[in-house]
C-alpha cells in the first residue's frame, strides 16, 4: 500500500508562483524574513514528521482506539511517544506567539501544516489543533494572569487544550445549557455539570488540559445572552507554575464513534471544579466564536487533507490495478487508470484538493494581513474576507473531503470496503468534519443569513471584484480561454444571485432553503477563480510534469465540475415552497 506524499511540490508552486510570498511577507511588520524557501524547507520538515512518525500509526490507532480504566485516559500505542516528538520538535509552537515561547511564524504555514497532519493522522492532528484554538480565546480575552501561567506551556505543547461546549440537550442551541458556574469568594468559581462530544477531553501524554467551559452565573438570564466562559484545568497550578492537585472533574465516559477512533472524544463531568472566568460574564459566546472561528478553518483543512490522502492513494492503486481491456480492446487486463470513470473520480478529487489548498492558502495570507499590515484599512479589508469565506473553507472543503473519500475507496471496488486498505478509515474519519464545531447546514445558513450582508453587503462585493480583476489579468494560453470565460460566466450569476438573495435576506424561510445549495456555487466558482489564477502561472513557467497538470485540471475543473453551478442555480431559485409544503406528520 503506498504511504502517503507530502505535496511539498505543489506548496512551493502556490507559494512561490501563485500568491508570491516573498511580497506578500515583506509587506507584513515582523515576517520579513519568512521567504518561500523558508516556508518550503519547514514545511519539508513537518511532511517528512507526517509520513514517516504519524502516518504509520493511523491505521493501528484507528483499530486499538482509546481506553478508558479507573478514570485515566489511554491513547493507542505510540501516541504519546509520536507527541512528545511533535512537541520536541517545536511543531506545536509553530505559529504561536513568541511574547509566550511561540515561533511566530505566519498563518499560512501553519494551515499547511495542519492539512498534512490531517492527511497522515486526524485523531493525532486534533491534540495540537484543539490547544491553539484554546490558546486564540485565551490570547484574545483572559487576564494577564490566565495568560501568563497558561499561555506559554500551551503553546509549546507540554499542556493540551479542549473546548467543553455541548451538552445532552444544547448542541446548536447553546442558549439550552445548563451547566452551572458559582462563585468562590476568591475570583475563582466552581463548575458543575456534564459535557459530551468532547474531543481531547483528556490524554495520555503528562502535562494538563485545559478545558474552556461554557456555564452559567447564578444570576444569568436564560438564552445566550446568559452564558460565560471559564477555564477549568484538569491540574490546578501552583505559584510557581507546577501541578497541584487534580481538580474536581472527571471522564465518565468515552463517546464510542464511527470514526477518529484514537482521539479520546469524552464525556466530562464537572463536580465543583474550580474555573476562572475568561472575558466579560454573560460574554461567553463572544469569546467561545473566537476559538470556534479559528477552529472552523481548521476542521476545513481536515477535509483537504483526508481528501488529498485518499486521492493519493486511490491514484497509486490505480496505476496497478490490473482489470479489464483497453478502450480498443487491444490490450488487456490493463491498469485501471486508463479507464474513464476511473480517471474521472481521480480526476475530480485531484482538481478539488488542489484548488482547495489554493483556497486554503490565500485565506490564511489575509489572516496573516488581517493582524500584521500597517494599514488599517488592508487589515480590515482582509478580515472580511476571512469572516466571509470561514464558513466557505468548514463546510466546502468537509462536503468535498468527504466525497473525494467516498470515490476514492469507489476505486478500490471490493478492497475499498476491506480495513486492510485503508480506504473505509478515511470515509468514516471523513464523515466528522461535517458534523463537528457547526454541521455544515449551520455554516451555510451562517454564510446566506449573516456573512453575505456584513457592511451591507460590501464584503462579497468587494470579493467578487477581487475575482473579476485576477480573470481580466489572467493571460492565459488560448485553449484556456474557454475555461476561463465559463468561470467568468459562473461568477457572473453568482453575483446576480447574491443581490437576489440579499434583496430576500428577511425570509429566514427562503435563505435556509437555499443555504446549502448557495454555499456549495460559491465554492466551486471560487475554486475556477483560484484554478483560473494556478494555470495562469503555470501557462507562464517552463513546462513541467507539474504545470501540465495544472492546466489539464483546471480545464478539466472547468468543463467537468463547474457546471453543477447551473443546477444549484436552478435550485435556489425554486425556493422554499415545495420544500415547506408537506405536513411533519407526513414525514
């Protein structure tokens, strides 16, 4: 079975060609010294951890899974071996804050990164991915004092962090929880109550976890307005910054799951744990959607990164499966990469994972700009665009991972269905990245109801201008003409129906029924911008193994995947009546 390629190749291309770091850093205060080669060489180093430390634990730790015995937490064998290497390795610090230890390296490197490790190992990938999602709500509301004993040994990855938010009863609706937060007397409260679905609850690896909890005062009102953040360690910490005693909280359980089977997902009991409050009491939503945001963006890269593998995989065992006769029917059995439905599902997972990493890429470069750019007006510009395409990235990038799983072990046949390949991990691994930090129905309806009329609809506008701009420069050789004109063409009636919707937007009845099918035309013309932009620059390179390709897929993308734009349309524009017209007992 091949072992998976780190797609350090086309990083550089994106890097160094399409979006030109060199310039893009040299503009940012404190990230001029980060060049493509910089970037290239770390994110080497980090492929060559996936591959060779994470990847072969994948399989084993999906089959072993976690343990829960006399109320420790055990990960799969190697687990904890595979992170302290990580942490050893200063990955964890990667992007981190060098005010707390951090490397301070840019964004973008980082999102790369996640999207390998989500390839290799995605229950591993979440120990770090949870803690800097922590550390962003930490960071951006806590006191000094929360920072200061928590900040630094978070971000250097010898304390984990997890989010504690979902109750039996408030899932979507968090306005419905019920755990309760009391005042101590000392500044500090004591928590009480359950959590599930809590990934990362606990670990195996030494160190604590620091879980941030959802609750409410003894005085809060119901509905969100009511609810506040607090974090709760699971080791209280001493002045000098060592572990004191375990604090009152517990695993009562862990959650048995279709996939991610090594990552410890608990369900956790707070019995008077004592908590500190982070932000403003009844401000805990507002803190909670700064890490949620963060993590949005990153559950997307793990669909990016399950497709990419499977992909990876399923083309490898392509090239030497042996069945049938060629198209002529002069050769035979043949490898079933020469036949058409075969190369139509590599096909189009190939043009949807790199068009998503591009994606990827130029979204985690306006975050970078968005919190480094002298100008204020770039940096607010660029946190629009962020705001706007989250959403986009969760969800899109999931829905595509998932189905690129799904082909992928369809190419297989019958060995696809059979845990030796390791084609079933990935759709069962896959399938939790629509479902957590928001399903995806929640992402589009984020997108239809709230992000498209952000600054009156000027956001959007602003993007789509944006993208009408690089498909006038783009100068392409003339067979890419057709392409690019059909992206033109798509984002022409993307945009008509973004006013259409806007001009609708108080019908939350007409947005839910067109949400999904909105979100997914955004993302596949933003993905022929993006491949517009990727064959633009390799039309303009010395021919290579890897322009070629770029600009077969994209006009492959172009011929074979856009036009689904014309069905969704079509969709959308039927509205909700037919939908809302059956009575629930009908069902």
């Amino acid at each position: 079975m091949a072992g998976y390629i780190p797609p350090i190749d086309d990083i550089s291309f994106l890097l160094g060609g399409v979006f030109d770091l060199d310039a893009q850093m040299a503009a940012l205060p404190g990230f001029e010294e980060v060049n493509t080669d910089l970037a290239t060489s770390i994110l080497e180093e980090g492929g060559k951890f996936c591959a060779e430390i994470l990847e072969p634990l994948n399989r084993s730790g999906d089959e072993e899974g976690c343990t829960l015995e006399d109320g420790l937490v055990t990960t799969p064998k190697g687990f904890a071996q595979a992170y302290g290497a990580f942490v050893d390795g200063g990955w964890a610090g990667l992007s981190g804050n060098p005010d707390y230890g951090g490397q301070g390296l840019p964004r973008v490197l980082q999102i790369l990164l996640d999207e390998m490790l989500s390839s290799a190992n995605l229950s591993f990938g979440l120990f770090p991915g949870l803690t800097r999602g922590a550390v962003e709500a930490i960071a951006h509301h806590a006191t000094d004092e929360l920072k200061q004993t928590y900040l630094p040994k978070m971000i250097s990855g010898e304390w984990t962090g997890a989010m504690a938010l979902t109750e039996s009863s408030a899932g979507t609706d968090l306005g419905l929880l019920t755990t309760r937060a009391e005042p101590r007397g000392d500044g500090s409260y004591a928590i009480r109550g359950t959590k599930i679905f809590i990934s990362s609850g606990d670990q195996d690896f030494g160190g604590n976890v620091v879980h941030l909890v959802l609750a409410r005062l003894p005085d809060a009102p119901k509905g969100v307005k009511g609810i506040s953040l607090f974090l709760v360690p699971k080791f209280l910490v001493k002045q000098d910054g060592s572990l004191g005693e375990r604090n009152r909280m517990s695993v009562g359980s862990l959650e048995h799951k279709m996939g991610i089977h090594a990552q410890p997902t608990c369900v956790m009991n707070y019995d008077g744990a004592i908590g500190w409050l982070v932000g403003e009491p009844g401000r805990g939503l507002n803190a909670m959607f700064t890490m949620m945001n963060a993590e949005r963006l990153f559950v997307g890269i793990q669909g990016l990164g399950i497709g990419e593998a499977a992909n990876q995989k399923a083309a490898a065992y392509a090239r030497d499966r042996l069945q049938g006769r060629s198209p002529d029917g002069a050769r035979g059995p043949v490898p079933i990469i020469e036949h058409a439905d075969v190369r139509k599902m590599l096909l189009t997972g190939r043009s949807l994972t790199e068009a998503g990493r591009a994606l990827a890429v130029w979204t985690a470069l306006q975050m970078d700009i968005a919190t480094r750019h002298p100008d204020p007006e770039a940096r607010r510009t660029a946190d629009g665009f962020v705001a706007l395409l989250t959403p986009v990235v969760k969800a899109a990038f999931t829905d595509f991972g998932f189905e690129i799983a799904v082909m992928s072990q369809q190419v297989f046949g019958g060995h696809g269905y059979i845990r030796e390949w390791g084609m079933e991990q990935f759709v069962r691994d896959a399938r939790i990245t629509q479902i957590y930090e928001g399903t995806n129905g929640v992402q589009a309806m984020d997108l239809v109801g709230r992000k498209l009329a952000m600054d009156n609809g000027d956001v959007v506008r602003r993007f789509f201008a944006l993208v009408h701009a690089d498909l006038s420069s783009a100068n392409g050789s003339a067979e890419f003409e057709s392409a690019k004109g059909a992206v033109t063409e798509a984002l022409v009636r993307l945009e008509q129906l973004t006013e259409d919707l806007l001009s609708t937007s108080a019908d939350p009845m007409e947005a839910g029924a067109s949400a999904t099918d909105y979100l997914r035309f955004f993302a596949l013309v933003s993905f022929g911008w993006l491949w517009v932009r990727m064959a633009d620059k390799a039309a303009a390179s010395v021919p290579t193994a890897l322009t070629k390709r770029k600009l077969l897929l994209a006009r492959f993308f172009a011929a074979r995947l856009l036009p689904q734009t014309l069905a969704l349309e079509a969709a959308i524009r039927a509205g909700a009546t037919d939908i809302m017209a059956l009575d629930a007992d009908l069902f």
